[in-house]
C-alpha cells in the first residue's frame, strides 16, 4: 500500500481549502425561506438613502449580507428572509437604516427571536421579525 504525505507546504493550503464551507459567512438570500421581515423605521430617521441587513453575533460584529434598497433605489418595509443569511456564529439580524442626511440607524433583532421566527408556520404573525426599536449606535462592523 503506498502512502501519500503533505508536505507542509501544502497542508496550510489545504486544509483551508477543505475549511472554507465550515468558515463561510452568511450570504443573501442563501438558503431556503425561513421568515418575513417588517421595518418601521421610526419618524426621527426621515428619508431613507441606505438600507442594509446584517447577521449579528449578539454582541459587537456584524457582517453584512443584503442591500434592502431596489435597483431603483426604493427602500421597502416588507422582505423575505433566508436560512442561509445567519449561521451558528452570527444568528441574529441587524438592519440599518441611513437617512438623507448621512446618520445610520440600527435595529436588532437577537438570536433566540430570530430562531423563533425561523421556526414559526409561513405567512403567519410569529414567522415576522418586527424592526421598530432604533439606536444611533451600533455594534463595531467587522
């Protein structure tokens, strides 16, 4: 029986190669359909130019997964949400929210809300993640 080796050369390569699944960030629209999205953003924030969606860690990083605007850039308050877009290391969601005047505002929703949702009947109250409660502050951005 022969026997291969790695040379150590190659072994760092790949097994980053095999780990890259396992190192995967969420990603938009990944996956198959989990739950529903709703933002009311609220009448401090004015007019909408940015709208972005992040998978949260539940403390400081987020990373971002979906730009919410159009193509035409129109913003809409209502969205799908996908399995894919969190993972077991950042499985809450952000959205944020940047107004015409530059100011970004956040809201999260934590991983067990997220969950919940995820695990609700479609097309029903409890499958809707509500984004109302919004902060000037955010976690740091990874």
């Amino acid at each position: 029986m022969k026997m291969h080796r790695l040379t150590p050369a190659l072994a760092l390569p790949v097994t980053l190669l095999l780990a890259a699944p396992a190192m995967a960030e969420p990603e938009c629209s990944g996956g198959g359909y989990a739950a529903d999205a709703l933002v009311e953003p609220s009448d401090a924030i004015g007019a909408i130019s940015v709208s972005t969606q992040y998978a949260w860690d539940g403390g400081s990083r987020l990373v971002e997964v979906c730009n919410l605007l159009t193509e035409g850039g129109d913003f809409f308050a209502t969205w799908s949400l996908f399995s894919g877009e969190v993972d077991e290391v950042y499985p809450g969601i952000c959205v944020s929210l940047t107004n015409t005047s530059g100011v970004e505002w956040f809201s999260c929703a934590p991983a067990n809300v997220v969950a919940a949702a995820f695990a609700a009947a479609p097309q029903t109250e409890e499958g809707i993640i509500h984004f109302v409660e919004w902060s000037d502050e955010a976690p740091t951005l990874q």
